[in-house]
C-alpha cells in the first residue's frame, strides 16, 4: 500500500476522528501539515491500521 496525499487529505475530510488526530499531531509534536499526515497515515493506515480498509476504498473506481 503507498502513501498518496491527496487519498489521505480525502479520508480525513470524511472522519471527524482523524480530523482531531491530524489537529493533536501537528500540536503536540510541531508539524507541518503534510509531515503530520504522513504520520498520521503511519500510524493510523498502513500496515493493518484502524483506516486501512477505508483509505484502500478512495482508491476504488467508483461505479
């Protein structure tokens, strides 16, 4: 599974949990924007995590 921005922007846009997540990050630990959502996907997306299933379903074509 790869990191695609502009998938991970979508998937917070639709969760108010990760919109919180993103928001605590980028406090606590003085980031950017763009760094706090790539460890936010590592956290939180890759390799089995919590959203996993709902960031490979941006990737689906829609029918």
């Amino acid at each position: 599974m790869k990191y695609i921005k502009s998938q991970m922007k979508q998937l917070i846009k639709e969760n108010k949990e990760l919109q919180s997540r993103l928001k605590e990050m980028m406090e606590e630990h003085d980031l950017e924007k763009n760094f706090a959502l790539k460890a936010l996907y590592h956290a939180e997306v890759a390799e089995g995590g919590k959203y996993q299933l709902a960031y490979q379903a941006l990737d689906l074509p829609k029918g």
